[in-house]
C-alpha cells in the first residue's frame, strides 16, 4: 500500500520567516516518485519538483529546498525567506511502479503574512 | 494553446440539469485524469484514462460519466447532481499511464450545484 502523510494542516509564518512543510510516505516498492505542487488560489496545481527514490541528493531552486530521506521516508519542504506570493496550498505526491496514479497527501495550506 | 486547458472555468447547475465539463491537452501525452477537490477534503482521484481506454474508476457514482473521444480530449458528464457534488474538479496529463514524471493540471472547473 502506499499512503502519503502531511501532518501540518495549516501554517502561518511572517514574511521573511524560512518554513518547513513536512511529508512523510510509506511505499513498499524500492522504485518510485515523489513529488510536491503548489496550489495557489487561482486553483491549478503547479509542478515543483519530482525525485525518484535511487537520487537522495537534495536540492536547492532559488529560495526553495528539498530534503529527502529514505532512513526516514520523508520528503520535506523548505522555504527560505517567505514572500506573500509562496501563500498556497502545498501537496506531496507518490507514485510507483504499477501505479495508474500520484497518490496525493492531504495539503498543507501556507498564509505568509506581510 | 499550450498545457491542459478546462472549460468551463465555473458553472452553476441545478440538479436535474446536463452538463459537460471539458478538458483538453496539447502536450502529447497519453493518459489523463479527473480528480474532484471538496472543500477540507483531499484531492479524489475519479477516472484514469490510457489511450483513451478508461483503466481506472475508483467508485465514482453513475452520475459521472466520463468520455475520452481521443488522446487530447477528455470530459466528464454530469446528470442529476446532487449539492454535495459542489466541487473544484481538476484535469491533469501524464506522458505515459505510470505518471512517473508527474501530472501537468489544468486550472480546474468550479462547480456549485443549486
């Protein structure tokens, strides 16, 4: 089975504030994909990154950084020096060999505060 | 045009009303999806389509009848609505029926039934 866990429902931070979205997962294949979008208010989800499991390098866009960890199964979000724009719900996703589908966490609803 | 594109954007219908939601994608890809997004609910996968053959229906209500005519069109027919049925529905695209490249959404039709 595969399951995709967001425990932060909602988190308000001040502008400037780095933030943290966790997601942890559970897969019992050894091949597969994670994912995180952003769902601003306009309403379209919009791809931030994809990483398959063999590639545990994090990385670094700009102001924003993903740390993967398999000792862990998590898959965490980091925004660095928030701006009112990064407001939006975020969604962590997997997929997996055989799969028809991305598996989507719950979303976690980020408000940056001017 | 380019990405996956929905039509209509909002649409209000009664609930003994027909109607059409429209989805259509200009990237080439050969499986797509509709999923319903309720208000404090999770994303709700509720057709999968690979190469026009519907490969996934995960128990959605006769009231939903989907229709993939080609690779680039997909819509989904809706009769006898009920309220709870208001939703956000989401379009999306993958290149192949295993999305391990992710989705590309399209920008979704919110839909109220009166």
């Amino acid at each position: 089975a595969q399951k995709v866990t967001q425990a932060q429902t909602e988190i308000s931070v001040v502008e400037k504030e780095d933030v943290t979205l966790d997601c942890v997962y559970e897969t019992r294949d050894t091949t597969y994909y994670l994912f995180w979008y952003k769902q601003p208010p306009s309403g379209e989800l919009v791809f931030l990154i994809r990483r398959n499991s063999f590639d545990e390098q994090n990385e670094i866009s700009g102001r924003y950084s993903w740390n993967f960890q398999k000792s862990t199964s998590s898959f965490n979000f980091t925004i660095t020096a928030s701006q009112v724009v990064d407001s939006a719900v975020y969604f962590c996703a997997l997929t997996q060999t055989g799969a028809n589908n991305l598996f989507f966490g719950t979303g976690t609803r980020l408000t940056v505060i001017p | 045009e380019t990405g996956v594109t929905q039509t209509p954007r909002h649409l209000v219908m009664g609930m003994t009303n027909k109607k059409s939601l429209k989805c259509e994608q200009h990237l080439g890809h050969n499986a797509m999806y509709w999923y319903k997004q309720s208000a404090k609910k999770p994303l709700e996968l509720m057709f999968v389509y690979s190469l026009e053959e519907r490969v996934e229906n995960n128990s959605v209500p006769s009231r939903f009848s989907p229709e993939c005519p080609n690779s680039s069109h997909l819509f989904l027919h809706l009769h006898t609505l009920q309220p709870e049925d208001s939703a956000l529905y989401l379009c999306a695209s993958s290149q192949d029926r295993i999305p391990r490249g992710g989705y590309t959404f399209g920008s979704g039709t919110r839909l109220t039934v009166v």
